[in-house]
C-alpha cells in the first residue's frame, strides 16, 4: 500500500484521524484501535479501525508509539487536523468582554503589552508572547533635553502612547542651554503629533527653505533631531509563562528543555518565526519542525499581528506543546490581537 496525500484520505480514515488526534489531545496517551472504535461513533471493526491506522502511519500522519501498540498525531497529522478537520469553538461574548476588560485603552504600551503576554500565558496555561512595536511608528507628544556635560545630552520623549523614552546622544558640537530651549521649542511647536521618521523628513525641507536668519540654529536642529529620533535597534518581545512547559509531557527531556529555555533567553529565533507572521492574513500555525527552529520541534507557535492606525505594529500569540486544544487557543489568540489592537487605536490615535 503506497503512501497517500491529504486529498487521497477517503472520509472514513479523515474522521478516523480527527477523532484520534482530539483523543490524543484530550488525554495524552497513545490511542489504540479499540479506544478509538469507541471514540469515533463508526460501526466499524478494531480490526477495520487498525488498517486505516496503519495507512494513516505509512503516509506519515500518525506514528507508533515506543511503549504500547496506540498511535499518536505527527506535525504532518497535526496540520491536516487544524487545516481541513478542525471544529472551530469561537469565543463568546463574556469572554471577549474579560478580554477586553484586561486591555484598558488608558494604559500605556509597555503595559498593554505585558498584560497581553500575561493573559495569553494565563489563559493557554503556555507562553504567551508579544513582539515590542518600534518607536518611529508612534507619533511624539512632547520633548525635552537635558544637558548632561559639554558633549551630550538626554532627550526625553513623550509619545501619544503614553510611554516615555530617555535617550543619550553625542553632540556634533556644544549647544548652550538656550540652544537646546530653542531647539526643543521648535519641534514641540511644530512637529507635535507626527511620527519620528516624518519628523526627520520634514526638518531636512525646512532647513533647505529657511536660510537667512535661523540657518545656524536650523542646523543644530536638524543634527540634534536626526541624532535624537532615529531608529532604534532590534525588535524586542515580551514573554510570559516559560515554567508552565515544565511539567509538559511531551516536552519532558531534559536536552530538549535546556534546548527550548536557551532558545527563549537568546530571542532571536524566536522573533525570526515571528516576523514571518508580520504581514500574515489571520492567524498562522508553526506545528514542529514548521518552525524551522531545532528547539521548537516539539512544540507549536500559535500567532497572529496586530497593530493600530492601520499599520501593522507586532505579532503576539501563544508558544505550547503540539498535543494542544488548536480549537480553543487559536480563537483566543485571533480575540487577543483584536482588543490590543482597538485599545491601542484608542491609546494611541492617528495622527
């Protein structure tokens, strides 16, 4: 008997499979052929039912288990499961209005972000993740310089987000005091409510138009500003709920564990598989070795964007075992990035 493709699969053995994966996700233990005669609601033999589990293994969508003759789900099951076989439980009112209640739109950034990794974490019982937006996509409210010695100064910026960012710069040459008021004047009065880069953007055009009386004072602008507000480094991501994979079975080797918590310290792949998801249409599912990340192997990444005003801000979502609920987790997470996505919309409007 050769292998045979998702569509290949007659009826019978796509319920046979959906019925073993849920019973596999519900309780953990490889699914013998009797379990799932019982499960399935099929007047069909164990006998019958241990042939289509056979094909099922040779074309790779389940496998034997090491201690008992059960079957259980591979990623390639995993994904005809959730992509063709799933029944979807969208969330309810109440839990969308608990959702929403844990997102106020009065909260800042940082804080809504915590309170998402938090809530997806909590709510999952995995690790809940959330990609940090970049500053230059918010507009700025108000900024201030401080002058520490002769050669640099902290600027402190204020965005419409509510968040605060101190940062230090080196000057190109010294500015006194009154300088940096007038410097710091002219942006707030003028470039209040518009975001970094187009800051930067405009400053270039004004010092080409306006030559005659400020043409010093427009340079020093535009040097301090471009040093001021450009572009910060890497994306970071926040992360909640690391020890709850602790007691997975399926994550119970010790290498692998090690392999999985190193991987969330050093971030970058993770944040690789992320950004993959940034201009995603939904939700998108990394079931194993999808992932193209070794330590994620044994595990699924649940995400999806969000954003405000818009533009597209980060990813969030949810990082658990591949024997998870897909029915319960990818709902929460699609309602997730909603309501972080209206808070901040609210937090932080257009400009």
């Amino acid at each position: 008997m050769s292998p045979k493709t998702e569509n290949q699969l007659d009826p019978r053995a796509r319920h046979l499979l959906r019925a073993l994966v849920a019973q596999y996700v519900r309780d953990g233990q490889p699914v013998g052929s009797r379990t799932l005669a019982q499960a399935c609601g099929l007047d069909v033999s164990p006998a019958t039912i241990r042939n289509v589990m056979a094909d099922l293994e040779e074309s790779g969508f389940l496998s034997a288990a090491h201690t008992s003759a059960g079957r259980i789900p591979t990623p390639r099951g995993y994904r005809l499961f959730v992509d063709s076989l799933l029944q979807m439980q969208p969330l309810g009112e109440a839990d969308m209005e608990s959702i929403r209640r844990q997102l106020p739109p009065t909260a800042g950034t940082s804080d809504l972000l915590a309170s998402v990794s938090n809530m997806l974490s909590g709510i999952t019982r995995f690790v809940g993740i959330v990609t940090v937006p970049r500053r230059e996509h918010f507009a700025f409210r108000h900024i201030d310089f401080v002058a520490l010695d002769a050669t640099r100064v902290m600027v402190i910026l204020v965005f419409t987000d509510q968040e605060v960012q101190n940062r230090i710069v080196e000057l190109a040459r010294p500015l006194a005091t009154g300088e940096l008021e007038w410097i710091a004047n002219y942006l707030n009065a003028n470039f209040a409510g518009l975001t970094l880069d187009e800051i930067r953007r405009r400053l270039v055009r004004e010092l080409d138009g306006d030559r005659v009386r400020l043409d010093r004072m427009m340079a020093a602008t535009v040097l301090l500003a471009d040093a001021a507000l450009r572009p910060e480094g890497d994306t970071d991501v926040v992360m909640t709920g690391q020890n709850n994979l602790l007691g997975v079975q399926e994550l119970s080797d010790i290498d692998r564990l090690r392999e999985l918590f190193d991987a969330f310290a050093r971030k970058q792949d993770l944040l690789r598989v992320l950004e993959g998801c940034i201009h995603a249409d939904g939700v998108r599912l990394f079931i194993g070795e999808e992932s193209g990340v070794a330590s994620l192997e044994q595990c699924s990444v649940v995400a999806t964007p969000y954003g405000a005003g818009g533009k597209v801000l980060g990813v969030l979502g949810v990082i658990g075992p591949t024997r998870m609920r897909y029915e319960r987790v990818i709902p929460v997470v699609q309602a997730t990035a909603q309501a972080l996505s209206q808070a901040l919309n609210v937090a932080a409007p257009t400009p």
